[in-house]
C-alpha cells in the first residue's frame, strides 16, 4: 500500500475540472444526451466551459447556503449532470452523497434520512413521480435542477450570483459518499475521503500509462453515481484525452455515436459490453480503433471478450479486467488480448497491484482453499471506505486487522492469481461455481444476451436466460450446451429488461430469486414449454 501513500494529496473534485482546463484548455467533453442544468450547453463543450459550469453551480449552492462539510444528497433523473453537481458541491466543502436515478422513491427519502437533514439535489419529475412528500421534512433544504415545485428552490433562479472561491479541505476529510450495489438488500452509504480516491486512482493510472502513449479519445458509460467515473475522468482530464459521456448504452445509439467519434479507449459495465457484442458486426466498425476496453466492476464473459477484441483493427488491442468493489476500489488486474481464445478461465481475475493493493483467501471451513473448496476473498487497500454512515458497526464486521471481506468466495492459484467463483450469498452446496457454468452457456449459445442461475426454495440450480430479441431458446440447443455441466432445472426464459438491475447494471440476484418464488415469473415459460 506505500505506493499509494507516498505524496498522496487527495483527488480534490472540486476543482479537477479546473486544473485540467489549465493544463488542456483545447479539450474536449462530448455527451450523447442534453444536461438538465445546462440545456442550452449542448453536447460538445471544451473543458474550460465544463469547468465553468462546476464554478457557476458551485457559487449557486453556496447562495442557497450550502456550507463547508455539509452533505448534498444528488437524486435526479439520469444524466452527466449528476457527476457536475457533485464536483460543484465539493468544490464548496460540501459532501455530496449520489443516488442512483434507479433507486425507487421510498429508498432514496430512507437514505436521506440516513444522511441527517441534508441538502436534497432533486427535480420536479422525481418529487411528483418518485419521492414521499416525507422527504421535505428529513432535508434541509430541497433545490431543483428542472422544473419548479411548491416548497423547493430552483437553481435556474440563482442564476448570475456572485461566484465563491473554491474551499480547500483536508485530504482526509469525507468528499463523497456512494451507495453500495443494493445487490443484498437496501443500499449502504459508502464514505469515500479525497486521499481514499487519490488511493484508488494510482493503480488505475499505473496499468494505463504505458498502454497509452498517444493522444487517445475515451468513450465511458458508467453509472454517474459511481465513484469509478470520478478516478476514470481524473485519469482522462488531466492527461488531456478527449471525453465522451453516454447515458445511453443502447448499441444502436452507442454503434452510431462510436462510428463519428472513434474511441481510442472504451470502459463500460461488463453487461454494458455484452450489449455492445453486436457492434462487431456494424459494417461501419464503431470499434475499430479501441486499443483498450476496460471494465472495473465485475468479471466478464470470455466470449464477450473475445467478440469485442475481433472488432478491433488495431495492431494488440487489449482487454483490461479490474476486479474490486465499491467500497475499495480496484484491487487485482487481469489483461486479455486476442491471443487468449473462449477457453480462457474467466473466473481468472487477474494479481494485485504490486505496492498497492494485497488480497488474501481465508477458509470458510477450517480445509486449505481451493477450487472444490473456496474461501472468502479479502482485499488490503488505502483506497478503501473510512465508513458506512450511520453504520459503524456494519463496516467494522468486514474488516479484519486491515482486510476488508469482499463477500465472494474463490481461491488463488500456485502463481498467485485470483479466482473468483461466486458470491457468498449465491452459492449452491454441491453445484459448484455459478458463475463458471454461466461463462461455459456463454460461450456455447450465441443466442444468449443474459443467464443468471440462482437456487429456488430446495436449493436447486434454476438458470434464468435472456435471448437476442427475446427470442425462444431450442430445446435441443440448451441440452446440447448443458453436456457435463452440473445438474439444473428446466431454464427459465425473461425479457432483459425485466430483470432487477443495480446502478451498474449487475443483475440483483437474490431479488430475482424472490421474484421467480413468488411466482412474478408466470409469464415467462420455461424454454421447454416453448418449443
């Protein structure tokens, strides 16, 4: 960890914009969407208006009182805006606390509350659509970035007030809190300080530096709620890399925006990418020039890798796999190029940054952990939460002398490399690793687009699958596929976009298994009964 100690000043978002206009006032930031603050904008601005735009909305917060050290919780409709209200609220001292547009009403008026009265950063469409009118009564204040609504205050009505200069906090005081995936219950408010990000940044900047020696464009769609766009824009703005923003991950509107502005880089959500596996065959090449993909949240398919490198024309694109959390940031790296084919393990995910991040595999049963039998994954970090709000004791639960329980079970291998076999909540006794039987259905039905296998009431494997344009699945195709794989009831086909999903697209799992128990599933047939 002493690589990401030394000089370590903290990550400073209130002013990262700033600083990357005075180093790169010619760049740019391109959206594939209109900013809810800033609609006259459009989608094409350098990073000096950008900057801007944080000091203006910076110096309105402030004229609705916003102060040094108080939260700013940011829960609005979907947009690029979210991530510019959190580097203006920062800017100030303040903390911004961001919801996922996702989040139904009632959770995010319950995490306010948790937050103890903050500012609430909000619209008109979530306050008549979404939150309780509780959530006047457990804010501080209510300010919209749209519309207009009885009891809050408009941001557009302190337009032109006198700019505020930007406040200067200690790098170990809290400058953001996210929310945990929500994927095992209600969401947890993760506290992240300037030096913890700084933390996070360095091993990310470290495997990037000598993969990119030129100038290159970088196409991002991650959720605008997570603290992995704050380190991935840090890495970009300040190296001077032209920004582009999608809110959007539909391929049709990815494949057309990617085909005019020809991504050098590309990072996204594994689910994003497996999306985007059609753009290979867009006879315009959208992905053609993508020398790096780069995915931080989960481990990924190898056949969607492996699809997404063929697209590219460049001489050794390469596939970086980050594997961490979002109460630590990335702690292990796996590379994968075109050399590595559909056979490659992709439970492998990857080593540790030497010098930054260290994890462990602890024995769930007293028995030395293997693949037959794993054990809990702990990760050692600096970039690692300082606290859940409100929950102290929670987060103390998951430390251990400075190792911080990832709740995923796997093991390592002789040469030291990480494999990740399921998370602890989702393993079936008996059944072996889910996800490793997921990877072996990709990469034998091309027609799936989704397969999530979760236990029912006898703890039996029930695979839920998702297929291109919901088309049904031949019976003979899915025998054929399941040869040797361990025993599992009939599949159960859905719409993808039924499936309960998380702010960054991870399918919520045990959410799922209480919709199919409670039979929400009816109306999806099993595969046999549509053949």
């Amino acid at each position: 960890m002493i690589l990401q100690r030394i000089g370590n000043k903290g990550i400073r978002l209130g002013t990262l914009f700033e600083r990357a206009a005075r180093k790169h006032p010619t760049n740019v930031l391109i959206l594939d969407h209109d900013l809810d603050i800033a609609p006259t904008l459009g989608r094409r601005a350098t990073v000096p208006e950008v900057a801007d735009l944080v000091d203006d909305f910076a110096s309105r917060l402030w004229a609705a009182e916003v102060r040094p050290g108080r939260r700013v919780v940011v829960y609005k409709s979907d947009g690029f805006d979210i991530t510019l209200l959190a580097c203006a609220a920062a800017r100030i001292g303040a903390v911004p606390v961001l919801l996922s547009p996702k989040l139904d009403g009632a959770t995010a008026a319950e995490l306010v509350r948790r937050t103890d009265r903050p500012f609430l950063l909000t619209d008109q469409e979530k306050l008549e659509k979404e939150l309780p009118a509780s959530v006047f009564e457990r804010a501080a204040g209510v300010l919209l970035t749209s519309g207009s609504h009885e009891g809050a205050t408009e941001l557009a009505s302190l337009a032109g007030c006198p700019r505020v200069p930007a406040v200067d906090m200690p790098p170990e005081h809290p400058t953001l809190i996210t929310h945990t995936s929500g994927t095992t219950g209600t969401p947890k408010l993760a506290v992240h300080t300037s030096r913890t990000l700084q933390a996070r940044y360095r091993p990310q900047a470290a495997i990037t530096r000598p993969l990119l020696t030129g100038r290159e464009t970088i196409a991002m769609h991650v959720s605008f709620v997570h603290s992995r766009l704050m380190t991935a824009l840090a890495i970009s703005l300040l190296r001077g890399y032209p920004v582009v923003v999608l809110a959007d991950s539909d391929p049709r509107r990815a494949a057309d925006l990617f085909a005019r502005v020809r991504p050098g880089i590309l990072e996204a959500h594994p689910n994003s990418f497996m999306e985007w596996e059609e753009l290979a065959d867009d006879p315009r090449r959208p992905l053609a020039n993508v020398k790096l993909f780069s995915s931080t949240f989960d481990a990924i398919h190898p056949r969607t890798v492996q699809r997404l490198l063929s697209a590219s024309r460049r001489t050794a694109p390469v596939f970086g796999q980050l594997y961490g959390q979002s109460e630590v940031g990335p702690a292990v790296v796996r590379s994968f190029s075109r050399r590595r084919g559909l056979e490659a393990d992709g439970r492998c995910v990857g080593m540790p940054f030497p010098g930054m991040t260290d994890v462990r595999v602890v024995s769930r049963n007293g028995l030395p952990p293997s693949e037959t039998n794993p054990g809990f994954i702990e990760v050692r970090s600096d970039g690692r939460i300082v606290t859940y709000l409100g929950e102290q004791e929670r987060y103390d639960a998951q430390v251990n002398d400075g190792w911080w329980r990832m709740g995923d079970v796997g093991y390592r291998t002789r040469w030291g490399c990480v494999h990740l076999l399921d998370r602890e909540v989702d393993l079936i006794e008996g059944f072996g690793s889910t996800l490793a039987a997921e990877d072996t259905l990709f990469s034998r039905i091309g027609e799936l687009t989704e397969v999530i296998i979760i236990p029912d009431a006898e703890g039996r494997a029930v695979p839920v699958i998702c297929t291109r344009e919901d088309k049904p699945l031949d019976e003979r195709t899915w025998r054929t596929a399941t040869a040797g794989l361990p025993p599992m009831a009939a599949p159960v086909q859905w719409r993808q976009r039924d499936l309960p999903q998380t702010a960054t697209t991870k399918i919520k799992r045990l959410e799922l298994a209480r919709l199919l128990a409670s039979g929400a599933g009816d109306e999806a047939r099993t595969a046999e009964e549509k053949v």
